[in-house]
C-alpha cells in the first residue's frame, strides 16, 4: 500500500466499515450546502468508483460506503476538484452544522451560513486531544440541538417595548410560546426569567411597538448527544459573528491545552475549571465590549 493511501486511510474522513475490506468516507460540507454543480459530482465521483449509495448525515454532511481502500487516493482528489473534500471524524473539529438562519427562515434571529463557512475556516479538522462538534442555531427554537454540541451558538434577540403607545392588546401575550408575557391592569408584564429572547413576540404586534434589540450570539460548551445528552453550560453572549469566531478561538484553545482524550469534554469541564475559563471569556469579553449587556446585569450569570 502507497504511503499516500496509508495516510488518507488514517485521516478522520476515512471511517472503518464492518466489512474490513470496505471504508467509508464522510465529505466536508459546511452547513450542509452544495451548488448543484457539486451534488453531480458526488454522483459522477460514486458512479465513477462502484459506490452503490450516497448517504445523507446526520451533521449535515454525505458519506460514501463501501469504498474499497485501494480507490482512496483517487477518489479524495476528484472530491477535493469538486470542492467537497474529506471530512472529519476522529479526535478534531468535525463539520459544522447551522439551520438557513435569515436567509431562508422567518424565525431567525441571526445570519448563520455566513458564519458557519468563517468556522469552518478558521477550525474544521484542528486537532485535539478531543472530538469538537460546533453547530449553530439562528434562534432558541434549535433546531440544530446546538445546545447538544460541545459548542453550540444560539441566536438570539430581546424585546423591547414602547410603553406609552402599548395598548395592552394582547397578542405579544398570545404568541409567546414560554408565557412569559402576561396582561396585567391593561399593561404589557414581561417575565424576565421564563423569557427566551426567542423574538417570537416582536413581528406579531399589530401596531410594531414591540421592539427588538440587536441580535446577540449565546455561546454553550459542554453539550453532548447520544446514550446520555447533555445540555451545554452557558460560557457568554457576545454581540458580532466577530467575538463569536474570538470566543471559539478561546474555546478551542483551552480544550487544546487542557482536556485528556479518554473522555468526552461534557465528562471534563469540571475537572477543567470550567467556572475559572467562563470567567476569563466573559473578563475578556467585557474588556472587548462585545459581552452582551445582559450578561453585564447578570440575566445569564
């Protein structure tokens, strides 16, 4: 076997399959978006090399089973031509995932294909002693269980409410799906603790008199799916796709420096300090100006 094969065979993108004469490989596709140019060539590429199906991820990414390790090198080239190169898997940043954010859903609080392509840059497949998912949510709705990543990114928006002009109608109040809003003596109560900052209340009052501050970005660590899921702690809310790549930055720099690979990093954060690095991001972040003024007042602490 070739140096060049046995190297690609030890990449993360190269899964073990049950049979021992077959591999897997798993593709890098950032928020699981293609042009419909690279959707042909993954077809032409599994044609090309006898692969029977392709196989649609759970983290918004394709695989291609049964590939026989001789085909490896190849075929990973034809992949990287069609600009859909090998994925990750083991010990490392694997593929990133978000929903369409606003650029396709209406519930969106913040723009997320942009900086899932910024993550991906900056962080896919940098090793560490650890398996890093990093998924991203454009509102508390999470649809990509982001909270359920060892860093997971929430959009998220809070309300504001121009209390002279309020009539006390009511409809913020029905569509709130915490019930965090009630009317009380005709006026508008907001309930801080059950809100969500989900924004669902803003575009339906009639007379636009709710309000929304900026976007901001809440920041988890430590979330884990399968056997036993785990929602992440909450590390910061910052304000700019800027200080969220920063956090990440820091994130994945600490469990770099800091976390054992014999466990998963939701098993590790106490062992890790976690309370001391949260305190260090949001020192940092204040110190930046972009922590969110919530986290200032201590909703999040």
């Amino acid at each position: 076997m070739k140096n060049g094969t046995k190297h690609l065979l030890s990449r993360g993108g190269v899964i073990p399959s049950q049979d021992p004469d077959r591999c897997i490989v798993r593709l890098r596709i950032p928020a699981g978006e293609i042009t419909p140019d690279q959707m042909s060539g993954i077809a032409r590429i599994a044609r090309k090399h006898g692969v029977p199906v392709v196989h649609m991820t759970t983290r918004q990414t394709m695989e291609l089973p049964q590939v026989d390790p001789r085909a490896i090198e190849p075929l990973v080239k034809s992949l990287e031509r069609n600009g859909t190169p090998l994925g990750a898997e083991k010990q490392e940043v694997v593929n990133i995932t978000a929903c369409p954010g606003t650029d396709r859903c209406r519930f969106a609080n913040i723009e997320t294909r942009e900086l899932a392509a910024e993550i991906d840059r900056r962080f896919f497949g940098r090793d560490l002693p650890v398996k890093v998912r990093i998924a991203i949510s454009a509102c508390p709705n999470g649809c990509m269980s982001e909270r359920l990543n060892e860093i997971g990114i929430t959009g998220t928006i809070r309300p504001v409410r121009e209390e002279g002009l309020c009539t006390g109608c009511g409809t913020c109040a029905h569509h709130c799906k915490e019930e965090a809003i009630r009317i009380s003596g005709g006026k508008v109560v907001l309930d801080q603790e059950r809100c969500m900052l989900c924004g669902m209340c803003v575009s339906p009052c009639p007379f636009e008199i709710i309000k929304a501050d900026p976007p901001e970005y809440q920041i988890t660590v430590g979330g884990r799916r399968g056997r036993h899921p785990l929602v992440g702690r909450h590390l910061v809310t910052v304000t700019s796709p800027g200080a969220v790549v920063d956090v990440i930055e820091m994130i994945i720099t600490w469990v770099y420096r800091n976390a054992y690979s014999d466990r998963q990093l939701p098993d590790q954060l106490d062992d890790l300090d976690f309370d001391i690095f949260k305190e260090q991001v949001r020192k940092a972040c204040s110190n930046s100006g972009t922590m969110s003024e919530l986290e200032h007042r201590g909703v999040w602490a």
